[in-house]
C-alpha cells in the first residue's frame, strides 16, 4: 500500500461500514479526485500490466484501485458483479454501457467521466470503457468486495460471446 493512499483507504473502509456504503464511498473518491497529484505520483512509479498493478488496497469488502491509463486504452465490454464507483482524477474515462441480448449484447447507453468526477454503476453494470484524450487518464476506482476473486465476465470482441473474464482479451490492442 502507498503512504499517499493511507487516509483515502481509511475514510473508504470507514464508508464501507455505513448503512449506503456505495453513496458513502462515492463522496469519499469524489473528494479525492480533487487531487490528482496524489494519484499521478504513484503512477509514475508503477507499471501498468495487469489490472492488479493497479490495486491499493483489497478486501472481501471493498478494492480500490488507483493508476494511470494510458492514451488511447481500451477495455472491452465487461463486468464487475460488483457495485463500482469510476472516479476520474485528471483526464476523461468513456463508458458504454450494454445488456444482454441472446448470446451476445446490445449497447443501451453511454457516459462521460471528466475530472475530477465520479459515475457509480450498479452490480449489474457490463461496459467497456477507453481514454479518448491524448493524454493519461487518472483514475480511483472504488470495487463493493473483492474484485479478483469475485467471479465475472467479459466478452469476446471477435465473438462478442460471454466468457470467463481474462485480462488479455478485455484490454484491447490498440490499448496498450
């Protein structure tokens, strides 16, 4: 865990335990997507490589992650199982948003995240996300448990068939 991080994680985990816990963590990553600085400080220092590079902090209660996403990053439709808050600290994180239709899907919406600024999605959530700036986007993202053990899906983008999530097939090329 970062030393920068230490009182974000507290006041997350304080959130967590409260009657709305997703509401409550919200407010907490909104505050903190007021400072950049904080989250662009342990990007540098860290590689981008798998989606666990990004975690500072897991629980059976709450995951957060903090990093930086590069130009250009794409991930493909996915989902969490999990209630999420997407908080942008600097930069603009797009979302789609998509359901179930027969075997595959059909995109039923879209958002914007500019920073600083949070979207809360619902456990039930399946999007794909990507940076369409040309510069990193920093990001906080707030999970409600353990995202790494919570099992999940994402689609197959030559398919566009539900699978076990894996990381390389969600991350697409043209994302880094």
């Amino acid at each position: 865990m970062e030393n920068a991080f230490a009182g974000f994680i507290e006041k997350c985990n304080l959130a967590v335990e409260t009657p709305d816990p997703q509401a409550s963590v919200e407010g907490v990553v909104l505050d903190a997507t007021k400072d950049p600085a904080m989250v662009a400080a342990v990007a540098e220092r860290k590689k981008f490589a798998s989606l666990s590079d990004l975690a500072i902090h897991r629980s059976e209660r709450l995951t957060l992650l903090a990093g930086a996403l590069p130009p250009g990053f794409r991930a493909t439709p996915h989902n969490h199982n999990l209630w999420s808050v997407v908080g942008v600290c600097a930069g603009q994180e797009d979302n789609q948003f998509f359901e179930r239709d027969g075997d595959g899907l059909r995109q039923v919406g879209q958002a914007s995240v500019v920073g600083p600024g949070v979207l809360p999605n619902g456990p039930d959530v399946i999007h794909a996300i990507c940076n369409p700036l040309d510069v990193p986007l920093l990001v906080l993202h707030a999970y409600g448990g353990d995202l790494f053990s919570t099992p999940r899906s994402n689609w197959d983008p030559e398919t566009n068939k539900e699978i076990p999530f894996d990381w390389q097939k969600v991350r697409s090329k043209t994302g880094g």
